[in-house]
C-alpha cells in the first residue's frame, strides 16, 4: 500500500511539472525585450499591432495571430510607414520605397500573437 502511495504521488508530481512546462509563456524572439511587456503593451494598445521595441538593429512588432489577420497588420503598419508590399515568400516579406528595398518576417509565438521584425528604418 505504501509503494502504491508513493508511485501515485510521483506521478502526480510528473504530471504537475509538465503541465507548468505546457503552459509558461515561450520568451521572446529577442532577447532585450520583455516577453510580459510586449504582450501588456498590445493589450493596452488600442491598435491590432504595437511597436514593442528595437532589438537586434530590428523594430519588434507584435500582433494578434487571429488566422493570419497578424500578417495584414503588419503590412498595413509597414504601408502606413510608406512602405509598399511586393510580395510575401513564406513567413518573409519584401517592401519597396523609392530604390530602397526592406525585408521583413512574422513567426507565430506563443499561439496567439504574430511577431514581425524589420531591420530599423528612420521612418
């Protein structure tokens, strides 16, 4: 009986220790910036993407995933910056302003949100 009891707790713990590893948020993909932060700025953002920082020479946006919706975003925000969309290879992104050419990604974090990266413009 004691063997049982102590099998059964140990299993109990084994499946605790996953079920918190399922469920911690994956850090960002830049390492300077805040991974609670970045998800706190959207949410009190009144926009469907934010700029959450510069890291890596790259601007850091992040969006709702939301069945590709984040993707548009994206683009519309680059658009809104006068950048215009070329065309997209994968998870990259090609956007052209004058002569100049701008090659961005968004990967799928967490599930939920896109996170898109450009290299930093003065724009």
């Amino acid at each position: 009986m004691r063997k049982i009891l102590i099998i059964s707790l140990l299993m109990l713990v084994v499946v605790i220790v996953i079920i918190m590893i399922m469920n911690k948020t994956p850090d960002f993909p830049a390492n300077e910036i805040n991974d609670s932060d970045a998800i706190d700025k959207l949410r009190q953002s009144e926009t469907d993407i934010v700029l959450v920082g510069n890291a890596e020479d790259k601007e850091w946006y992040l969006t709702l995933f939301n069945k590709g919706e984040g993707q548009k975003n994206f683009i519309k925000e680059m658009e809104n910056k006068g950048w215009t969309f070329e065309t997209q290879e994968g998870s990259g992104f090609l956007f052209r302003k004058g002569e100049q050419e701008l090659k961005a990604s968004c990967v799928i974090w967490n599930k939920k949100y896109n996170v898109c990266h450009a290299p930093e413009t003065n724009n």
